[in-house]
C-alpha cells in the first residue's frame, strides 16, 4: 500500500526530509516504524515516540490503509 510519512526534529535530521511517500507492506505504525528505523538508522525508539495516522493520535498497533498519512512524533524539548 501507498502511505505519506512525515518526520520532525531527530527523525526529520536522521532521514534529511521531512516528508515522502513510500510502498510498504507494513500492517501497523510499529511495522511500519521498524521498517524504516532499520532503512535509515533511527536513533529512537518506538516507545519515545508519538504516532499519529491522519492528523489524530493512534495506537502503534493501528491497522494502517491506503493513502493514510503517518507522523512518528519524537519528544521535543524547548527553552
């Protein structure tokens, strides 16, 4: 299936984008994560992260669809 990722602050760094589009055979966000934490050498793991699946929050064990849009959050901090 066709999905949009998009990546913020470590994640986007670690990818160099903030957004693409991929083919994957992925089932969840978890699958999904591990995919492309082992493709691009993601530093964090899933359990520091947020997931959310078409602007809304979401469970790591979601079922993901055709053309949804995922966005793994990491902890931000600020000053």
């Amino acid at each position: 299936m066709k999905l949009s990722i998009e990546y913020f602050a470590l994640l986007k760094d670690q990818r160099g984008c903030s957004s693409e589009t991929l083919e994957t055979n992925a089932a969840t966000p978890r699958d999904l994560y591990t995919q492309l934490a082992e493709q691009h050498a993601f530093s964090l793991p899933p359990e520091s992260l947020k997931v959310a699946i078409n602007e809304e929050f979401a469970d790591w064990s979601h079922s993901l669809s055709e053309g949804d849009t995922v966005v793994f959050i990491p902890p931000v901090a600020g000053g």
